[in-house]
C-alpha cells in the first residue's frame, strides 16, 4: 500500500531500463547500486528541503507573532521579508565563533550535530506521500521516538559542556522534560498502534481514509482525548511554549544554548523548527489521516480511467495530490504550534512534571486501555461503523 | 553491499565506543561515546533483521538509560574534594596505571578461556543457508503474549518494582 | 408448659447486662444508666412472676427444674473430680425470685427519688444492678460452689455500698467491718463445703440430699466430731456471718452507714434473708447433724438480744437494724425448732415489711433536712409529729409496724406465731428448747414495745425540733416515693400469704389458695431425690405437655389424728399467747410515749448498768477489738511472724545458704577451669585464627568479588573436558 | 564474509571492553557503564546466535529481556549511587566497602 521511494520507482518501466543500462556498462547487477544512489538522492533532496523548511519556519513564526502582536514583522529582505532567514543565516556564518573557556570543546562542538543527527534521521520515516517515503520502516514510529530522543541527549550535552549555570539548568530542565513527555507521546502513539495493527506510517495511513470521519482522531472518543495528549506532549517534547522552561530569557538568559554563537546556534534553532514539522508530520499522519486525499484520489486510478491520461502521470498527479494533503494538514499543525507559542504564557517548571506525571500520563494510560477495551468489543471498527451499524439494524443491538 | 556497508559501519561504532568507554578518563565522554557503541549495535541488529530489537535499542538507551547516566554524573559530580563546581575535571575514580594492569590481567585471563570456548563451537559450526528477512513484529508480539506470556508477566512486575524502588531510593531523606 | 433455658436466664442476666452496660456508659448518660437498670429489673420481675405462678398454679408440689452443664472435668479415674454449673428451681426458688425481684423493682423505682439529688446517682444503680443480679443468680444456683461465689459477689456489693459515702471515715471503718466480719462465716462455709465434697464427691443439693438419705454421713469423723455435724456446723457458721446472728451481729448495725434504699434492699430483704435461705437448703443436712438445739439457741438468743438493744436506740435505722437481727433470729429459730415452712414464710414476709419499713424511714429521713449542718436527720428526738406532714409514709410505715408487732390479721403474726408456736411444741416435747421458746416470747414483747416506740417518737406527739419541723415540706402523693410504700404496705396483710385472716385456719377465705404457702414449701426430707437427675441445659421440660395434679392442704402434716390435734392445740395457745404478748407490748408503749403516763427516765435509772450494757451493745465491739484481735489476734501473729523469721528463715532457709555456699566453691572452680578457660575459650581462640585467615577474602571490594569470580570461572572452564 | 563469527568477534570485544572497565574504573557510575557493556554484548550474541544458528525469534526474545532487565537494573543502580552519593558525598567504589554508614 505505502511503498518505500525504490519500490515507488520500480514500478515504472523508464526506471527499470536505466538500471539494465547501468548494469550494462558497469558490467554487475547494478540493482543496489542504483538502490544506494536513489535512497541517497531522495535523502539529500528531503534533508535540504526540510532545512529550507526550517529556516522558512522562523520566517512564518516572526510573521504570524507579528500578526498577532498587530506588527508588520519582517518585510525588507526579498518579497514580505521571505528572504529573512536567508539573511540571518548568514549573519550566523559570519559571527564570531567563541567557546567558553571552561567548556569542553568536544561535547561543546557535539551537541548541535547531535541534535541535528537526530531530527534528520527522523526524516527517513516520514510519510510525505505514498510514493516519498524514504524508507517504510515496519517499526517506523518505534524508530522515530528512539532518534528522536538523541535531541534530548543533544540538549543535555549542550547544557552540560557550556559550563555555565543557565546553560546547565536548561540542559537539565530540557532533558528531564523530554524524557518525561516520551511517555504520554509513546502511549498515545499505541493507541494507533493497537487500532491500525502496525507500526509503520504505511499502516497507519493505510487505515484511514480521506474524509474527517476515516480519520483516527475520530475513530473513537479515546483517541480523540489522545490526539490531544499528543499534541501537548509534542509541544513540550520540543521545548515549545508554554513548555519552553529549557530557555525562559526571563530565568535562565537563554537555557542550554546561552554560550553558544554562530552557527552552532543556528543548528540547534534548525533543529528545533524541523523537529516541530517532523512532530506535526506524524500527528498528521497517525491522527488526521496523513496524505490520504478523499475519493481515492491519491493512487491516480481516477485520472487514468476518467480523463485519460497515461498511467506515470495519473500517478504522479496522485502523489502531487497527496503531498499537498499531507503539507496542508502538517503546516495547519505548524501554524497552531506557532499560534499557541504566542498566545500561552509559560507555565511554571513544576508545573511542567505535574502536567506530565499527574495528568497527561494516567490520562494517556486510560486511552490505552479504553482503545483496548474498544477495539476489543467492537472488533476494530470506529464509532462511525458502530453507529452506522446500530441505525440500520434499527434496534440498536451494537455488533455481533 | 549495502548491508555490508551498514555493518561495518556499526561495528566500527560499536568498538570504536567500547573502546572508549575503556580508556575515556572523562566520564561524561565515556558516556557519550557508550551510546555511540549502544546506536552501533542498535545497528548491527538491523543487519541481522531484528528491527524491532533495533528500534527498542534505540528507544530505551539513547532515550533512557544513557540520559540516566548522564543524570546520575551530574547528580553525583561536585564531590567535596573538586575544585570544579560541576565536576567536569575531576571526576574521581576514573582508574590508574595499576588498576588498569590488573584489568588487562583480567582480560588476557578470560579471553584465553571464552577464545577456548569459542573454537570449540566454532570448528562444529556450519554456516547453513540463511532465509530472507522478514519482518519480526508481529511474530515477537505473539510469541510475548502466547509461548513467553510469563517471562513477559515477570519483567513487567519487576520494571514496575524498578519504577517504585528507583523512586523510594533516591528520594532526598530528611536527617 | 415448657422451660427452657432461655425463659429463666433472663431472670438473672438482665440485671447483669445492665450492670455491664451501665458500668461503661454511667459517668456520660446517667439517666439513661438509672432507666435501664430500673427497666431491666422491671423485666426480670416479669420472668420470675411467670415462674412462680406457673410453680404456683400449674405444676405440683414436688415439681423441679433442674439444668446444668459441665464446668470443668477432671476425673480420672475412680477420683471424681467434675463440677456442673446449673440452676435448680423448685418451689421454694420460685418464690424467692418472685419476692426478690418485686421487692428490689420497687426499691430501685424508691431509690430514684431517695438518691436523685446525690453526686453518685448512677453508680449507685450500678451496684444495685449488680447486687440483684448475684441474688437472683445465688437463689437460682443449683449447688454450694455457685452458692459461694454469688455469695461472695453480694459481699462485695455490700462492701461497696456500705462505704458509698466513703468520703465519711465511719463508712469506710463500717464497709470494712462488715466485709471481715462476714468473711469469720464464709471461710466456714468454705470448709463445710469442702467437707460436703470429701463425702459426696460433689455439691449439688439434690445430690446431698440423696447422699444423707442413703446415709453416706454416717459414721462418718472429724476431729472425733461426727462429718455430719461438722459440715452443718460449719455451713451455718456461714449464715451467722451473712444473716447477722449473735455472735457475728456486730456488723449489721454499722451497715446503716450506707444509703437508705440499699440498707433496705441488701441489709433487710434479700442479702441478709440469703444466709437464712442458706440454712433452709441444707437443713437435711443440719438434722443429720443433730444441730437443731444450737440452731434454736443461737436463733432465739439473737432474737431476744437484738431486741433488747434496741429499746435504747434513737438513731431510727439503728432501731431497724436491730430489729433486723430480731426477726432474722427468729428466722433461725424457726429453722432450730423444725418449723422450715413457718422460717421461710417469715423470711418472705420479713422482707416484705422490713423493705417498706426502711424505704419509709428513708422517705422520713430524706424529708428532713437540718439547714445548718447540711445533713438529714436519722435522730429520733428530733423528730415527733410528722404524721400530718408525711400522712402515705405514715400509713405505709404504721402497717408495716402493725405487722412486724404481731398484731393480728397481718403477715408477721401468721409467720412469726407459727414458729413460735412450733418452739411452744418442742419445748413441751423437750424441756431444753424451753430456753429458746422463752426468748422468742420475750422478744415478741419486746418489738412491739420498739416498734411502736419508734411510731410514737417519730409520727405523734409535739414536734420537737420544731425549726426542722417548719422547714419540712407536706408530702404529696408521688410514683417514686410514696407508691413504692404503700404498695409494698398492700403485701403486709396476712392474708396474701396464709389465705386465711388469722394465719391459724379459722376463716377461710380462699379455697383454692388456701394456705399455699404449706402446700408450697415443703421439708426436702420428706421427698425422694433419687430420681432428681439433673437435665442439660438444652433440654426442654415436659415437651409432651401434660397436666400435673396440685397436691392439697393436708391439715393433719401427714400425721395421726391425735397428734395433729396436738399440735393444733399447742398453737392456738401459742397464738393466743403471742397476742397477748403484742398488745401489752403496744400498751406499755403507748403509756409510756403516747399518753406519757410512765416515765422512761424511771426505768432507766432503775436498770442503770443495763442501760450502759445495752447502749453499749453488749460490749461486743469492744471485746472483740479489746480481747480477741488484740488480745488474741495479734500474738498470734507475733508467734507466727517469730516462726516464720526466726525459725523457718534463720535455720532453714540460712542453712540452706551454707550448703550452697559450699557446692558453689566445687562449681566455680569447675566453671573457671574446665568450661571457660578450655572450652569457651579455646573455641574462640580458633574461631579468631580461622576468622583472620578468612577475613582477608571478605573486603567488601567489588572488584575484588569480581576478579575472584573470574579466576574461579576461568579455573572451572579450564578443568572442563570440552 | 559476514557470518557469525563477526557478530561473535564484535560481542567478544564488548564483552572484553566491559569487564575491563568493571576491574579498572573505581567510580560506580563508570562501572555501571561497564555493565551496560556486558548486557549488550550477551544481547548482541543472543541475536546472532538467533539469526545464524536456530532461525527462529526465541533469541531475538531473550536480548529483549536483557534489554528490559538492563533498564531496571540501570534505574534502581543509579538511584542507589544517587543515595549513596548523598550519605557518603562520594561515589568511589572502595568507600562502599563497609556495612555501615
């Protein structure tokens, strides 16, 4: 259903005939050659794409603050200021790059690498469309929560080597709490797990479909309740307001990146606003249908039976398609995230464990097994079937 | 090739980091470079197909048990004797010349006797025809809850005694 | 008809449960205490009344009830050592329980207005409930262990209520003296009934009944005292402490010290009459063991003597106190001269109009208050004239002394003329129970000259305290003071007991009831015992419910005409003596503090020394704190303090010492040598050479542990054949 | 070319790797890291030994459990370096050498 972006391209015949050429000429089965250099290629593509993402997420969070602060926001460089972060990414190679004399030098140059390691390795998993997905991993949301959590190591580390103390208290703040909110963000995503059957993207979006009503955060009240939980949980596992204790100005200068400058400063705020996309990705996907475009119109069939077109356009038309459903509901996601930054203020640091360890897990905990009991009772059909099912059979005797 | 590629990549990760966990006189260092061999071996079980192991390696040291440990030194780092607040420098009890010498002793010992082992069970393997690779989720997920349900049973009461023991222990006592 | 168990338990549990509840909710909910121990009393007069009617109506005159269960058995063997616990009901029983539970319902109903107003209100019933409950338990025990305990249990409650006041020293002093006075008696009837058990091989009084049937007592020696006549002896020694007969009376008078209601209910109606019932179990026993001369004599010189002393009294419970002993005396001297149905209707109508004498005293006591010391008067002198002011307490108490005088036509004469007449009889058959007789006349005389003595002092005449007179307030018709009196008053006419007026079978005025009371009660030796077998206590009587045949009033007891004739006659001159006797005792009362006419003075000067004899008491306290405890008493403890430190501490105990001084020499040096030096630390010494061989491996190094853990493995896979 | 004798080779050096630092290091965290090692190398052949020799899961079951047990064990053992680095203000291995506080 939701192949990898080799299996994708094997399908088309023009791909298959440029690996018998290679082959050819190179004189050995040149099958995973080609493997190697299309994963490579579509990795480098998305990395770079997701980094232009990154550096325009700063744009869109100084414009959408300055709508809602009733300001113009940025709007020299280039068209409406689009060109900001163009700028200040240069500002940030230019600077002067200074280390703490106390710090040590090792984990200091290490941190920001590791936190950008481990939100580009997330990447590989993510569903942009049936067809660009770097790799369909069976154990894809596993694997996305263990990289992912190399960013609170990054954190940690960042906080650490600095060797100052508002550094060391964000790093400790910011781990503490990332590892935490793991634990609602990870029982929420069971609840997916138990009701699509997998852990891959693949089965989770394979499981729902393109109207509101197939999605899963609809599938049943557990899940809504657990979509919520999950995209609390994200906010705070990315340090965003009103979790953003890690590097409240107000008490700790900036947190763990208050000694850095330049560009390692630069990667840790990249790595920041694409964590943000890749969370609000997977929310997309596991809760709001992913890139599941209503009447089937992402598998292209529609196209090539109804209008005529040859079948590797009808398809790619469907992948277009699906990429824009998914980016559309990502991007709502990005701009609530943005939205909720600027209007929550920051809530306090015990408030922050209270929120996860005395409301957000037991209410995730009662989701699992809520999700458990229903999917049990009504053999995995969601609350639209069930109800579906009670009305026509008109004397609401439910399943079975 | 490719999966040649990725295993020797990770177990260049795996020793590199092993071996630094060895001989780091740093322990933050030590601990960095104990999760790059922890991610190598994460890796090497994506060579032999156990992906659901690899994520759960993933998962449960690099989220958890390495942030621990860094937790733990800081917690434990500004011994009285540092001069340094946050015991970046001194971190005491990183070994010396002598313990060192006993260790290597040590090794020299039972590597002779695993080695010895080994050859045995070496000269009597025969590498049969391994199968493709599939995915083990689903046959994990069954396999815990029919034919292991016990041992499943047992290691959650005792990470739920873990959970409370953990918390009971190092809870800040007045006096 | 049926009993079981659970019809007649309530009898004794339900004062018992409200003690025990009382006890704990007493000091918060006093009223509440005094409601459940007055409704709970209410309720056990009930059950009883239901027993004694049926007794009465229903079953025959030999019917019994008789449950037990075993306590505890030790047997072994041919040594029977087993002892049951059970009641025993028979007609007797039943008409004791019926007498003590109504007259303690009305002295508890009196008694919440006597003690209304004392800091002890509650507790007070709190004894009450206690005391009921061990009387009704003594009456309904079917053998002499059970006896004693209760008996035991109403001394405590005696004890304590005696020194209620215990704020005042005499109170104190009085509680303790009745309480060792009475334990002379009891620890001779603890032997008797240890000799009872030696014969016997158990103390069921259906079973010495039928042991002194069979004649087990015969030939039978103590001491060269035949057992017979030792056991007796020993258990009446019992009833002289407990009933107050001379020479253990001493104790009585002081009892007075405790409250009004309690004197009436434990040292008038029911605790003393317990020692008198006593005698009346056994006295199968006491004929066995030919006491009844002594029995006679101690009765009739109690009664003669007690009299006496209380021509000089002016406290006017003092006077009742003695006149108490009187009656008991009587009572005893009933038992002496064979006339069991004549001493056990006096107990019952004794108690009757003794209860209502002391509870119309106390209403007379508790009216009058002396505005300066704060306290009632009990002195006669002070009183006089109070009849217009207290007209129910002067009717009530005018009846009762009308009945305890022996005037014809109420309970005291029926009763008390019937045991004189029977003294009358024997002291004709035998001219040694003259003496009893003679006394028994003479302290006819000599209470009604008291008793109305009292009436005139207290009720007639002038007031002579007249402040106190004024301030005494005119008694109106109430349910806890007066109607107590005057129902009890009700029960003091003769009729109620002999169905007839004169007590002597003249006018009849029931058929059916006539003279129950000698159909009712009846000498155990005239009944067969051998086939009382005790049930047990699930057991329920007569389930088939069948009808029993009343036996009737035989006239002749069993006897030949002529002899019956006799002894009819010998009571008609008895009667007709004793009524003599009454009124001229009434008369020289009369002249003598009503009309004034004769002056009291006069005698008093003429029989000066007996008069300090008498206001004395004769002497008997002194002799026996002058003579026997100091005397007597404390060099006897001298001596056996002497044998005891000088003898038996210096030369046994000493010796001993000496002996073992020696032997430990022998054993220390054994200790020393062998077991400490070699032994003990010998082991300690190779302990430590092993230890410090062994402690060098345990360092309490991890690594250490572990490098050990290695080279072992290693050393084990290396010896491995693989 | 890769069989498992590499796996066994890697495992090997992991083993080796840890007992090393378990014999040298004095502090317990560091110690502990050893611990890790060990866990990891027995995980890692359990693996192996599941992929090359027996063909089925029940290998890749047990490196779960160690990998359960590695967790706990790393939990409660650093929460009793935390305690004891709050009685003794030291986590050096040969202070804990006595019974007593």
């Amino acid at each position: 259903m939701s192949p990898s972006l080799n299996e994708y391209l094997n399908q088309f015949e023009g791909h298959q005939k440029v690996i018998a050429t290679v082959t050819e000429v190179l004189g050995f089965d040149a099958t995973g050659l080609m493997t190697f250099i299309v994963f490579f290629t579509g990795a480098f593509v998305v990395v770079n794409v997701m980094a232009l993402v990154g550096g325009l997420g700063t744009y869109a969070e100084r414009k959408i603050s300055a709508d809602i602060q009733l300001r113009q926001g940025p709007n020299r460089v280039g068209p409406y200021g689009l060109l900001q972060f163009l700028a200040d990414g240069v500002k940030m190679i230019m600077k002067e790059d200074i280390f703490p004399a106390q710090a040590d030098k090792t984990l200091f140059n290490l941190a920001p690498l590791l936190a950008l390691i481990g939100v580009f390795a997330t990447l590989a998993v993510v569903p942009f469309s049936s067809g660009l997905t770097l790799a369909n991993l069976n154990v894809g949301v596993f694997y996305l929560i263990g990289v992912s959590s190399l960013v609170g190591v990054a954190v940690f580390l960042g906080g650490y080597s600095a060797n100052s103390k508002w550094s060391m208290l964000g790093g400790m703040r910011g781990a503490s709490q990332i590892i935490s909110y793991e634990v609602p963000v990870t029982i929420s995503i069971l609840t997916i797990v138990l009701i699509s059957g997998g852990m891959s993207f693949g089965s989770f979006v394979g499981g729902q479909g393109g109207f509101p009503h197939e999605w899963y955060i609809f599938h049943n009240p557990f899940t809504f309740i657990g979509f919520f939980v999950f995209f609390v949980g994200m906010l705070a596992e990315t340090n965003r307001a009103p979790f953003d204790l890690p590097e409240a100005e107000s008490e700790l200068v900036s947190g763990y990146h208050t000694e850095y400058t330049g560009m390692r400063f630069g990667l840790f705020a990249l790595a920041e606003y694409i964590e943000v996309f890749v969370l609000c990705g997977v929310a997309a996907a596991a809760f709001l249908g992913g890139y599941r475009v209503p009447f089937n119109l992402g598998d292209g069939v529609v196209f090539v039976e109804k209008l005529g077109l040859p079948p590797i356009i009808g398809k790619n038309i469907g992948q277009v398609l699906q990429l824009g459903a998914f980016l559309t509901k990502t991007l709502f996601l990005y701009y609530v995230v943005i939205w909720v930054r600027w209007t929550f203020p920051r809530i306090r640091v015990d408030q922050v464990m209270t929120i996860c360890w005395k409301y957000l897990t037991p209410l995730a905990l009662f989701n699992l097994v809520g999700v458990t009991i229903w999917v049990f009772a009504f053999d995995g059909h969601s609350i639209w079937d069930v109800l579906g099912h009670m009305l026509s059979s008109g004397s609401g005797g439910g399943h079975h | 090739m490719f999966e040649n590629t990725l295993f020797f990549l990770s177990a260049t990760l795996t020793i590199v980091g092993a071996a630094g966990v060895v001989f780091s006189k740093n322990l933050m260092h030590a601990c960095v470079l104990l999760l790059g061999s922890l991610f190598g071996i994460a890796g090497l079980y994506a060579t032999i197909g156990a992906d659901f192991l690899a994520a759960s390696q993933l998962v449960i040291y690099a989220g958890g048990v390495v942030i621990l440990m860094l937790f733990a030194v800081m917690l434990t780092g500004g011994s009285a004797d540092s001069s340094n607040k946050f015991g970046i420098e001194k971190i005491p009890g990183m070994g010396s010349t002598k313990t060192y010498v006993i260790a290597g002793f040590s090794v020299l010992v039972i590597s002779f006797t695993i080695l010895k082992l080994m050859a045995n069970f070496m000269k009597s393997y025969k590498a049969g025809e391994l199968p493709a690779f599939s995915s083990t989720v689903e046959e994990i997920g069954t396999l815990l809850v029919t034919d292991h349900v016990l041992a499943f049973e047992i290691s959650s009461i005792l990470l739920l005694g873990a959970l409370v023991g953990a918390a009971v222990i190092a809870r800040p006592r007045k006096g | 008809m049926e009993y079981t168990i659970s019809t007649i338990a309530p009898i004794v549990l339900l004062p018992f449960f409200a003690f025990v509840i009382n006890a704990f909710i007493v000091k918060r909910f006093t009223s509440l205490a005094v409601f459940i121990s007055c409704a709970s009393i209410i309720g056990s007069f009930f059950y009883a009344a239901r027993v004694f009617f049926d007794f009465l109506n229903v079953f025959s005159a030999d019917y019994y009830i008789h449950k037990t269960f075993t306590w505890f058995d030790l047997s072994y063997g041919s040594f029977p050592f087993k002892l049951d616990m059970g009641i025993y009901i028979d007609n007797m029983t039943a008409t004791m329980l019926f007498m003590v539970t109504g007259v303690a319902s009305l002295i508890h109903i009196f008694s919440t207005y006597y003690m209304h107003d004392d800091k002890r209100y509650g507790r007070f019933f709190v004894y009450l409930s206690l005391f009921t409950s061990a009387m009704l338990a003594l009456v309904l025990s079917e053998n002499l262990i059970s006896v004693f305990i209760f008996w035991e249990l109403m001394g405590f409650c005696s004890y304590s209520l005696i020194g209620f006041y215990y704020e005042k020293e005499g109170a104190g002093n009085a509680s303790i003296k009745a309480f060792m006075t009475t334990r002379v008696g009891d620890v001779f009837f603890l032997l008797g009934i240890l000799a009872i058990w030696s014969v016997v091989g158990s103390v069921s009084f259906v079973d010495i009944y039928q042991a002194i049937g069979m004649g087990k007592f015969n030939g039978l020696y103590a001491l060269g005292i035949p057992l017979a006549t030792f056991a007796g002896f020993s258990i009446f020694m019992g009833t002289i402490g407990k009933s107050a007969q001379f020479p253990l009376q001493v104790w009585l008078p002081d009892a007075m010290w405790g409250p009004t209601p309690c004197s009436a209910l434990i040292h008038a109606a029911t605790m003393v009459a317990a020692g008198v019932y006593l005698s009346l179990r056994c006295y199968p026993l006491m004929e066995a063991g030919h006491l009844t001369m002594f029995i006679a004599y101690i009765g009739g010189i109690t009664a003669f003597g007690a009299a006496t002393i209380a021509l000089v009294q002016t406290d006017i419970k003092a006077v009742l106190a003695y006149s108490t002993i009187s009656q008991l005396g009587y009572m005893v001297l009933g038992v002496g001269v064979g006339s069991y149905n004549a001493a056990f209707m006096h107990l019952i109508t004794h108690a009757v109009f003794k209860a209502c004498l002391f509870l119309s005293a106390g209403s007379v006591i508790h009216s009058l208050h002396d505005h300066h010391t704060h306290a009632h008067v009990q002195e006669m002198p002070r009183m006089g004239g109070l009849r217009t002011k207290m007209p129910y307490t002067f009717l009530a108490m005018l009846l009762c002394t009308f009945a305890i005088a022996g005037i014809p036509f109420f309970s005291g004469f029926v009763s008390k003329d019937r045991i004189l007449g029977d003294a009358l009889l024997m002291a004709l058959d035998n001219k040694a129970y003259w003496g009893p007789a003679v006394l028994g006349f003479g302290g006819a005389l000599l209470t009604a000259f008291y008793m109305f003595r009292m009436m005139f002092l207290t009720f007639f005449g002038e007031p002579r305290d007249k402040e106190l007179y004024d301030h005494t307030k005119k008694e109106g018709l109430s349910w806890n003071r007066n109607v107590p009196l005057l129902i009890l008053s009700v029960f003091t006419l003769g009729v109620f007991f002999s169905g007839s007026l004169t007590g002597q079978g003249f006018i009849k005025v029931s058929s059916e009831k006539y003279e129950w009371f000698k159909t009712l009660i009846v000498n155990p030796t005239k009944t067969d015992f051998s086939g009382r077998q005790a049930q047990p206590l699930s057991f329920t009587a007569n389930p088939s419910g069948e009808t029993f045949s009343k036996s009737k009033y035989d006239s002749t007891y069993g006897l030949s005409e002529e002899k019956a004739h006799h002894i009819h006659h010998v009571h008609h001159i008895g009667a007709l003596v004793s009524i003599i006797i009454a009124f001229s005792g009434v008369f020289i009362s009369a002249m003598m503090y009503f009309w004034r006419s004769w002056n009291p003075g006069f005698w008093v000067s003429l029989f000066s020394r007996w008069y300090r004899a008498l206001q004395n008491k004769y002497y008997f306290d002194d002799f026996y704190i002058k003579g026997l405890i100091q005397k007597g008493l404390l060099p006897l403890n001298r001596l056996l303090a002497f044998i005891d430190m000088g003898l038996y501490d210096r030369y046994a105990i000493d010796g001993w010492e000496k002996v073992n001084r020696a032997l430990f020499t022998i054993s220390k040096w054994f200790d020393n040598i062998i077991v400490d030096t070699v032994a003990v630390d010998g082991t300690g010494a190779s302990v430590r050479f092993f230890n410090v061989i062994l402690r060098t491996i345990q360092s309490g190094k991890i690594q250490f542990y572990f490098i050990m853990i290695i080279l072992v493995l290693t050393g084990y896979i290396w010896t491995l054949k693989i | 070319m890769i069989s498992l004798s590499s796996y066994l080779f890697i495992s090997f050096t992991l083993f080796i790797a840890g007992i090393a630092v378990m014999i040298a290091r004095k502090n317990i965290i560091a110690m502990m890291l050893g611990i890790e090692l060990i866990l990891n190398s027995a995980a890692l052949n359990f693996a192996a030994y599941s992929r090359f020799v027996n063909n089925n899961l029940e290998g890749h079951l047990m490196s779960l459990f160690i990998i359960v047990i590695a967790a706990a064990e790393a939990a409660v053992g650093l929460a009793i370096v935390i305690r004891f680095f709050q009685i003794k203000e030291t986590i050096h291995i040969d202070d804990a050498a006595q019974l007593q506080s």
